[in-house]
C-alpha cells in the first residue's frame, strides 16, 4: 500500500506500457485472451486514478504525489511528476475512456495483438502528458502519443474510400488521413523541441515547478547561448513555437482540416481517444504552458486566439452541417465544440486575475472534460451503426428508429449532450464560458452564438437523417438486417450517458476541482 | 414535511415516470400510463398544497416572505452559485393553472391515444394508427379506431415536459428556468415529431427546436450579460434591489443607445419571441400541429409557449428599469410593437385557415401577442391573468378540437370516407353527435373571444384593453381591438362550421362522442374556462363597489418591493369596446357562416379575392424564409465552409505546399541527385565495369592463349629492351 502511494503517479502512466509489452508477449491466435488482458490492464489505471481522485486534497494549492528523479543530469532534466486539479481531471478522462476503448474495439478482428499494444501505449503517451512536471519529459511523451496513433489509422483505419490530390493522383483515404495527421503534428513538434531547448538552455533547468516561478519575470541571462539572443527574442520565439504547437494540435482554425480526416478514418476506437483525449493535449498545452510561463505574451495576443476560435466554432458548425457523411459530420462537431475550450483559454488569457476569468477557465476545462465524453459517444455509436451497415452516408439511412429503438434512444441522449441541452454536461461548460467570456470578448461571444445554433442544426439533421423517416425496408431483411445495440456495446455506452448526466445534473464534484485549481493557477 | 421540501419535490414524479416507463415498463402501456398519470396526480396534489398554502399567506405577505429554499450547485471562483425555489404570488398562479392544465392533458392522453382498443392492422411505430378490423357479435367486420404503437413512448416524453414546465415555474433563478426552458423545448421536438414517419412531421420538429433556438442563443447571451452585470441570476435579488437596477438602466451598453438594462431586456424578449412564437419567430408553431393533439394542448398553447411570457413577466422590472418618468423603455416598446403586430397580424391567418387545429395554433400566437403586447404597456398584471385564462381555455379549445378529430376519424373508419378529419368544411351538425365536447368547446370559444360577463377570456382581455386606454395607449388599443374583433370572428366561424348546421360528409354523420377520459378534462377545463374569470373582476367595475376584492392584483407584490397596486379607476370607453368587438366578432361570424353547404368554398373568399389566398397561404413566410435564411444556410455550409474553405482553400494551400515539396524533391532527385551524385558514383562504377569487360575478351581460361600470350608479351618485352640497349 505504501509502495502504492508513494509511487502512485509512476504506477498510473507506466501500467499501460507494461501491458502493451505483456500483449506482446502473448501468441497471436489467442485473439480472445489478448483482448481481455487489454481491457483488464486498462482497468487498473482507472482503479489508481479512482484511488488517487479521492486521496486528492482539492483545497491545497500547488502539485500533488510529486515524484522527482534525476534523469539527465548533465542538462538538468528530471523524471519528474505531479498532480493539480486541471492534470487530475483529464487524467481520470483518460483512464477512463481507455477501457472503454479497448472494449470498443473488441470487435476489432485484425492483428488484435498489435492493435492492442499500440493502444495501450498510446495511453501511456497521454498520460504522461498530463502528468509530467518537465519540460524535456513532457516532450518525450507528446511525441510518444503520435506514433501508435499513426499507426492505428494507417493500418486499422476504414478501408475504403479515396482521396484525390492534385492531377488525378489518388490515395487510400486511410494513407491520406494518417499522413496528414502525422505531418501537421510534426511540423508543431518541431517547433516544440526548439522551445523546450531554448527554455532548457537558458533558464537552466526543464524543471516546470521552479520555470513557473522564474520564467515569467525573467529578465537577465546568464546564459544567452551561441546566438547572444536577447530575453524578448527568445521569450517570442519560444512562446510561438508553443502556439503553433498546441494550436494545431487542438486544433484551431486555419488547421483543422487534418481532424476530419484522421477522425473520419481512424478505427471507432481511434476516433473515440483521437476527439476524446488527443485534442485535449493542445488545450491542456495552453493552459499548463502557455498561460502560466508567457502571462504577458498570452494577453497580447489573447484576442487574436480569440478570433480564431471563434472561427473554430462558426464554421466547424457549419461544415459539420454542410456533410452528407455521418461520421465527418461528428468529426466537425469536434472543432466547433474545442472551439468554445479555446475561447474560454483566450478570455482567461486576456482577463488573468479576475473573476472572469476564472469562470471563463472553469467552463474551457470542464468542456474538455465533457466533449471528452460526448465526442467519445458519438464516435462510438457511428461505430455502432458502420460496423452493421459499413456505410456512413447519411442518406442510407433514415427509418432506423423503428427497427433499433434502443439504439434510437442512446443516440438521441448522446446527441443531446453534445447539442448542449441544459440538465446534460454540454450546457454547463458552455454556460461558463458564454458567462466569462462575455465581459471580455462580448463581440467573439455573440458571433460565438451563430456556431451555438448550429450546433443544433447538425445534430438535428444527424437524428433525422439517421433515426426518422418512415421504416427502412433496406435494412430490415437479409444479410443486411440492422441489428440492436448489443450488450457489450451498451456496456460502453452506459458509464458515457451516466456521467454525461451526472455531470449536468450535480457538476459540483467535478467543478469545485477544476475551481480550486484554476484558482490557485491565476 | 416543510412546504419548502413539498415544492422541491413537485417537479420529481413526472421525471422518475420518465425513466421508469423508458427503462422498465415500456411495454406495458397500462403500466405505462398509469405511472405517468399518477405522476401527474402527485405533482398536482403537490401544487394544490402549496397554492393553498399560499393562499393562506395571503398575497401581500407571500410577496414579502415567499416560499423559498436554495441550495449550493457550482462553485464559480470564489463563491458557489446557488440554485432553489421559489413560489410567491406570481409563482403560486401559474403553478395553479399548470398543475390542472397537465393533469388533466394527461388523463385526456388515455382516451386520446385509444387505450383499450385493439392493436391496429398494419401500425407501425413512427406512424399514427390506422385502426383495426373487428368482428361483432353478427359476423360484421369493420374498422375501429386502433391503439398507438408507441403509447408508452408518448407518456414517457410528456412526463418529461412535465417535469420542464415543472422546474421552470418553481425556479427561483434564470438559469434552472432556462434548463426547464430547453428541456420542454427538446420535449416539444420529440413530440411534435412524435409520428415521424411522415416528412411533414419530420420537417415540423426541426422547424420547431431550429426557430426556438434562434430565440434561445441570444436568451442565453442575455443570462450571461445579468449574471456579469449582477453577480447573480436570484429573481428576487435582482429586482428587490433597485439601486442595481437604477444603475444598470443608466450604464449603457455600447449596443447603439440602449442602456444595459434594455440590451438584457431585449436579448432576453428575443427568447421569447421564438418561444412564445411571436413575429417574426412565429412560424414553427402552425407547423407543431402535425404533433398529437394533446401536445398541442398541453405544450403548444397551455404551459410552453405561455411560459415564454412568464419569463418576461418575471423579468419585467429589468424590463421597465428606467421608465419611472412614464416613459416606455427601450425594451417595453419593442414589446408592445411585436405583441400587437403579431396579435392583429395572426388573427387575419386564422380566418382564413381550414384546419381546426391551425385556427387554433395562430389564435394561440395571436392571443400570447395580447399578453406581450399587455407587458409593454406596463399591464402586467392584465398580462400575467391573461396568461392564465387563456392557459385553461385554450387547453380546453384544443383538447375539444382533439375530441372533435377524434370524433370524425370514428366516422372515417366506420364509413371508409376519406375526408381528411381535421377540415372543418368536412364538419357540421356536431353538436348533436358529441354534445359535451360541443358545450364545453363553445364556452372555450366565448372565452377566448370575450363573451361578456360570464366567461374569464372576457375579464382578462378588457383588463388589458382598460390599462391601454388608461395609459393612453390609443395605437395598442386600436390594434388589438381590431385583433379581437378578428378572434371573435374566426371563433364563431370555427364553431359554427364545426358543430352547427347539417354534417357535410358521412363521416361527420357517423362522429361519435370520445370516451370518458376524453371528456373529463374537457368539463373540467370548462369550469375553469368561466369561473377563473372571478378572481380577477375589477374592484370598481360598472362604478359599482359590490364586486369581490380583485385577488389578482397580488401577483403586483411579486415584481417589486414597493409596488403599489396600480388601481385603474374604471372607465366606460374600454368596455364598450370589449363588448363591442366581442359581440360583433361573434355575432358576424354566425352569419356569415351558418349556411355553408357540403363542397360550398369559403363564403369569404369571393369578397376578399387575392386578400384571401394571401391568408390562407399565410404571407407566405415560410417561403420567404426558405429563400432568405434556409436556402443560403445549405449553401454556406455546404459549398462555402466545406467544399470552398475547408476543401479548396485551406486543403488546396496545403496540398499546393505538399506539391511544391514534392516537386522540390523531383528537382533534387532529377538535376542534382541523379546527374551529379549518381553520376559521380555511377561513373566510377560503370567506368571499372566497362574496362572489366574490355579486358574479359583476353581472359579466356585458356592456358594455351595464355601461353601465347604470355610468350608474346615476353618476348615483346625483350626486343623492347634489347632494341634501346642497343641504339642508345
């Protein structure tokens, strides 16, 4: 037990990769086995994140279950971990949807042993993400979360469909999407590393606890590097390469036209940790980095960030409503709702130390919280439906409601939740980032307003397309013969829809978290 | 139990009958129907406890210490923002009509929906029943009307209307108000897209959610703009607070000239306007007709839509902030513009509309235009009894138009004539075929047109008429005058064409009266159609001083601390007017259309022309709309944000890079890499190979040539070196 504590944070990140070595481990043909030794695996970092949610003292400020170990000396990196409340909360996002994931995918008949242990790492990459208190550390894992993702929707992405390029030329759409998504974070990785070495070479440490403290006010260099630039040159090149980085990761508008993509033709499961954790890693990049290392920069260009959100949220609306393809569809819904995170970022950003602000950060992290389980729904009950049907077209469908009531129903809740309905999880985050913002970019809020009445647009023209009309006799016989939900698939579903509601009904437990720890933080 | 726990728990039973009936006892529809209609009794029992209680209290003492209880629920920085209940005199009269307009929707559901007939033929879920063949006792067969596919759906959706509605009234701040708000407006979709089947319905219930959201995004900007303004969204500590409310009717807003106060007011009327179906919102909801009946009672002109003008109504001192010197706020005149355009401007639809339930629909939007339009003058007092009188007869109008339909299709299926039931030239003489659903709609009818003295519609609208000449109003006044001429007019045509002279169709000779379940709430509402009228009699009616004291009156220590009962003194001039359009309306009405025959047109379209077709077609808005704002919606997300931005501009830049990357590399690999590096190394290696092959010609593997040549080679070398020793 005291082994357990002591090294709590260490156990939760590494659990995973020690798994995925495990599936390795186990012979191909045991298809069964190595499924459930996933799922069991992925279990017990959700048990140690329960555990660790309720040890966690909300009301004590700074990192918790800190563990620092001296890594690479000569540069001054450490292995070093810790928890706040913002960390916590999407670690327990992540430990939860991994299970539910893995679940997912058991029907995934390919390769399972390599799926499998791409997955599970890819955990791991996340995790540590959220966890990790160095800078060096924190960009080891970044990167570490991209590969098994490429390789998920390379390999086990949907297999039909094309994309054209230019003069004819044409690739698999799985080629096409993991490619893209591969390139774009590449191109902020780089960047990244460049930034993580300037912080690193002249504040001498990668040490996030003590950068926190000097970075900010930091005003003389001891140590300039070979290039004898300035503090101001160096502060503007870092804090861009942060931008850029997290930016295209979140992603906002201009550079979201990789998300579609590689949403669209990931594997379920890919697209349910792609939308549900993955995109969170940019936001959670802002607000970890950015915001607390560059207040000054941050402010400036705070409403720049602004409009780009707003962007992200008119018009990831509207080419959500623009599809014909069910699945694309969700994959908009992703950039319209991280565009109200971004917002909220962007207002924090401009209004630090005030009460709006505050509440503008509140709702940005709560949203990521619950776009996490809403775009995981959704993603997942595309699934559903493309694994019966194998098409996404949205005009194969319609009618379903009277032959799959139950799924009607789930979907219907699901949609809802992602709509933002008021007594779901949606309505509480927007609504605190709508109330903060408001005082600080009134104009973005009110623009934000026509991507809101969107949002209903597109979810309503995904029940309709999907469940309504009169019944679909295409479906309804032979080897075509649309199914109900199953027990397993609504196995998944079931922990999604009580927290959705739960977190709409009570988000005290969740809120008065996140709360203190933005709190604390500005 | 405390009273404050009784009111906590009012809203619960219709929500747990939700999920029971969905997770548990769906297919049981007895099961079914009883959960959810005794959820209702509960919660009404419930209700009457504590309007009873509140009666008790008494207006005056209820304004100042109103039942209330609140709870902790966000935590926002520093503090946490609370959330509880509230009933004070306001609150107390609208949970009253509530309560009985949803018990009674739901017991009129049974009947509605056909419980205890047999299974329909060919029924299928998403579609209303067709009815079904049975056998009597003689070996007949024939058609009767059969059981809903989806019966135990219906309840489960309207338990949780009940539970919004529920909420929204007993709120005591914006925001669970607004929660109750969307939940009714996501019930309103699913029911009113209940038979979704049909592509009508299916474009009804998008219609609805899409033009109420319009409403509902600048509503929430509003509660966002209060809540940064005020630091809360308590009712009572905003407006019970009028140093704030000065404040913020004086700080502008940057919006043009409006002051805070009036950005709010108007951001938050804009809610109304989509909820309550005011112009220019008003369109989905003729189209929300396509719904089952008892939807459109209950959630489509009882509770719903009215609560549009309640959250005004509870808003109204934001609203009026700044117009102590007599003068209409920016958001009042907004008010008072919209409501009378939107009543005048939707009783001339109703005229000319042939469906019993669309007359209805547009009466609805034209008489909640009375109540805002009431609002902007200041009347609020006349606009909060309006809202309750029109609550119980227009619940009561459109479960009798319900009954009606129902009556007609029994005639439909018995005689296999396939008029379409909802037609009122289908109609006639029904009122010897269905005489309690024809008692009971005609004193629904006089009502709403304002039948003098007896019924309540009577009471409610001369107030409003009285505050408007009071306050000098005269533009209002003439305004809805004319609109209640109109009403009065439309009234009598509807109820003339359906109940009286002879049945036009066979079907309408073989209507039959509704059962029990159908009837009950239709009586009921009656009573209250006519007798709710009372609690709001003038002190002073007729200059007389014999009338009871005007209960009504105490919803005024709802708003503010220190409102006073505005007293009107009375005045002739209103009343003859009330009387005047009312009896004219009525009287007109009848005959014009008493004598209309079966296959006859509509008396009134020769006279009118062209006028009519414009009615009839309704302005022609939802054309206009689907040019204007539909249409271009499509296209923008279609072609503009996908195809055009995402596809070929930011897709098309990025691949333009990746080309010139990928031509980059050609150059590098086809002038440097290929010529220069390869051809360096190339060269080397084919240079050795070609002097290797040069060279394989002499190697042969034969030792003889070898010999020979090694003899020549030797020998060769030998005249060499001899020749130069000798010459040299």
């Amino acid at each position: 037990m005291e082994f357990i504590s002591s090294n709590l944070l260490t156990l939760i990140l590494f659990l995973p990769v020690f798994a995925a070595v495990v599936v390795a481990l186990l012979p191909c043909e045991e298809k069964n086995l190595i499924r459930w030794v996933a799922l069991i695996a992925s279990l017990l970092p959700l048990a140690l994140a329960l555990f660790l949610w309720f040890q966690f003292d909300a009301s004590q400020a700074g990192f918790q279950y800190e563990q620092q170990v001296t890594w690479y000396e000569a540069i001054n990196s450490s292995y070093h971990l810790g928890v706040d409340g913002v960390s916590l909360t999407m670690v327990l996002l992540t430990t939860v949807l991994t299970p539910l994931c893995i679940l997912a995918s058991f029907s995934i008949n390919d390769r399972v042993k390599g799926y499998m242990a791409l997955f599970l790492m890819l955990e791991t990459g996340m995790l540590g993400v959220f966890l990790s208190l160095d800078l060096l550390l924190f960009f080891v894992f970044w990167e570490i979360g991209l590969v098994p993702m490429y390789f998920l929707i390379n390999q086990w992405g949907s297999e039909k469909g094309e994309r054209e390029l230019w003069g004819g030329m044409k690739v698999k759409a799985r080629t096409y999407a993991s490619f893209k998504f591969m390139i774009y974070t590449m191109a902020g990785s780089l960047g990244l590393l460049l930034a993580v070495q300037l912080i690193g070479v002249v504040a001498g440490t990668f040490n996030l606890t003590q950068l926190f403290e000097i970075w900010p006010t930091i005003t003389a260099l001891d140590n300039i590097g070979p290039l004898g630039l300035s503090v101001g040159t160096v502060k503007v090149i870092v804090f861009w390469a942060f931008v850029v980085a997290f930016a295209l990761k979140v992603p906002v508008w201009p550079f979201h036209t990789w998300l579609p993509d590689a949403h669209t033709e990931a594997p379920t499961a890919g697209s349910m940790i792609l939308a549900g954790v993955l995109l969170k890693l940019g936001a959670y990049g802002f607000l970890r980095l950015v915001l607390p290392l560059f207040p000054e920069e941050a402010k400036t260009y705070a409403g720049a960030l602004a409009f780009l959100a707003t962007m992200a949220i008119i018009f990831g609306a509207l080419s959500s409503f623009g599809q014909t393809d069910f699945k694309r569809l969700v994959a908009y819904s992703s950039v319209n709702h991280m565009g109200f995170v971004v917002l909220g970022i962007a207002a924090a950003a401009y209004a630090a130390g005030t009460e709006h602000a505050v509440i503008a950060m509140n709702g940005a992290v709560l949203q990521m919280f619950n776009h996490g389980l809403s775009a995981a729904g959704m993603f997942f009950l595309v699934g559903v439906i493309y694994e019966r049907t194998h098409t996404r077209n949205l005009d194969d469908f319609g009618g379903l409601f009277p032959l799959v009531p139950v799924y009607g129903g789930v979907l219907i809740f699901t949609s809802m939740a992602s709509l933002g309905l008021p007594g779901l999880n949606g309505f509480v985050s927007e609504f605190l980032v709508v109330r903060g913002v408001w005082p600080v970019f009134t104009v973005y809020t009110a623009l934000g307003m026509i991507g809101l009445f969107f949002t209903g647009a597109y979810i309503l023209k995904g029940i309709k397309q999907v469940l309504h009309g009169p019944l679909n006799e295409k479906w309804t016989h032979g080897e075509h013969r649309l199914t109900e939900i199953n027990a397993r698939e609504l196995l998944i579903m079931a922990p999604l829809m009580v927290m959705m509601l739960w977190l709409g009904v009570w988000p005290a437990w969740l809120l008065d978290v996140i709360n203190r720890a933005v709190g604390m933080l500005f | 139990m405390t009273i404050e726990t009784l009111i906590w728990l009012i809203p619960l039973p219709p929500l747990l009958a939700f999920f029971l009936i969905v997770l548990f006892t769906n297919r049981n529809k007895a099961l079914s129907h009883t959960i959810a209609v005794g959820a209702a009794l509960l919660s009404w029992g419930g209700s009457m406890v504590v309007f009873w209680s509140a009666l008790q209290e008494g207006a005056h003492h209820l304004g100042e210490h109103p039942f209330e209880s609140a709870i902790s629920w966000l935590p926002i920085a520093g503090s946490w923002f609370q959330i509880g209940v509230l009933i004070d005199p306001l609150g107390a009269a609208v949970l009253f009509f509530v309560a009985w307009t949803v018990l009674m929707i739901f017991l009129y559901s049974v009947g509605y929906h056909n419980f205890g007939q047999p299974k329909g033929d060919h029924d299928r879920a998403g579609l209303p029943p067709h009815g079904a063949t049975v056998e009597d006792e003689h070996g007949h067969k024939h058609t009767v009307p059969s059981i809903e596919p989806m019966y135990s759906r219906f309840f489960a959706f309207i338990g949780l209307f009940a539970f919004g509605m529920y909420t929204l009234v007993l709120s005591d701040n914006l925001l669970t108000l607004f929660v109750g708000w969307e939940i009714m407006g996501l019930c309103s979709y699913l029911l009113i897209g209940f038979w979704y089947g049909k592509k009508s319905v299916r474009a009804a219930m998008i219609k609805a959610f899409i033009t109420t959201r319009v409403g509902d995004v600048f509503m929430l900007l509003g509660i966002a703009y209060l809540y940064s303004a005020a630091g809360t969204l308590n009712f009572r500590e905003i407006f019970f607070n009028e140093e704030f409310l000065h404040h913020l009717a004086e700080t502008p807003s940057g919006f043009f000239s409006l002051s805070a106060a009036g950005l709010i007011g108007i951001l938050l009327f804009i809610g109304t306007v989509g909820k309550s179906a005011q112009f220019p919102l008003h369109v989905w909801l003729p189209d929300a007709m396509e719904g089952p009946t008892p939807v459109s009672a209950m959630i489509h002109a009882a509770t719903m839509v009215s609560a549009g003008v309640y959250m005004v109504i509870r808003m109204f001192p934001l609203l009026s902030a700044g117009a102590e010197h007599g003068e209409l706020t920016s958001a009042m005149t907004a008010m008072a513009f919209i409501g009378s355009f939107t009543a005048l401007f939707s009783a001339t639809i109703a005229v000319a509309q042939n469906d019993i339930k669309r007359v209805l629909a547009y009466s609805t939007i034209s008489q909640l235009g009375f109540m805002v339009a009431a609002l902007g003058i200041g009347a609020y007092v006349a606009a909060a009894f309006h809202l309750v009188t029109h609550a119980f007869f227009k619940a009561l109008l459109f479960l009798g138009s319900g009954s009606v339909i129902h009556g007609v299709e029994h005639g439909v299926l018995h005689t296999d004539d396939h008029v379409d039931p909802q037609d009122m030239f289908n109609m006639g003489g029904l009122r010897k075929k269905m005489p309690i659903t024809f008692w009971t709609f005609l004193i629904g009818g006089f009502a709403l047109s304002g039948f003098p003295l007896v019924t309540a519609g009577f009471w409610s609208k001369d107030e409003i008429f009285a505050d408007a000449f009071a306050h000098g109003n005269t533009v209002v006044l003439i305004t809805l005058a004319i609109a209640a001429f109109l009403t009065a007019f439309y009234t009598m045509r509807q109820i003339t064409l359906s109940f009286f002279g002879e049945p036009r169709t066979k079907a309408a000779e073989h209507a039959h009266e509704t059962p029990w379940t159908m009837t009950t709430p239709l009586v009921i509402l009656a009573v209250f159609a006519v007798a709710f009228g009372w609690a709001g009699i003038p002190e002073d009616f007729l200059g007389l001083e014999i009338w009871p004291k005007n209960m009504f009156h105490g919803v005024v220590y709802t708003l503010t601390e220190h409102q006073q009962p505005a007293g009107i003194h009375f005045n002739w001039i209103p009343l003859l007017i009330s009387l005047g359009v009312a009896l004219g309306g009525l009287g007109l009405g009848w005959l014009v259309y008493r004598k209309v025959e079966a296959g006859q047109e509509d008396p009134l379209k020769k006279p009118l022309g062209p006028a009519y077709t414009l009615l009839q077609n309704k302005y022609y808005f939802d054309e206009l709309y689907d040019l204007i704002f539909v249409k271009p919606a499509i296209w923008i997300s279609e072609t503009l944000s996908y195809k055009w931005m995402d596809r070929g501009l930011i897709d098309g830049i990025l691949h333009t890079f990746s080309r010139a990357t990928y031509a980059l590399g050609g150059i590098f690999r086809n002038y440097i890499d290929v010529p220069v590096i390869n051809g360096f190394g190339d060269l080397v290696g084919e240079g050795v190979k070609k002097l290797g092959k040069a060279f394989r010609v002499i190697q042969t593997g034969r030792v003889q040539q070898y010999m020979v040549i090694a003899l020549v080679l030797a020998f060769g070398t030998l005249f060499f070196y001899l020749y130069n020793l000798m010459i040299p």
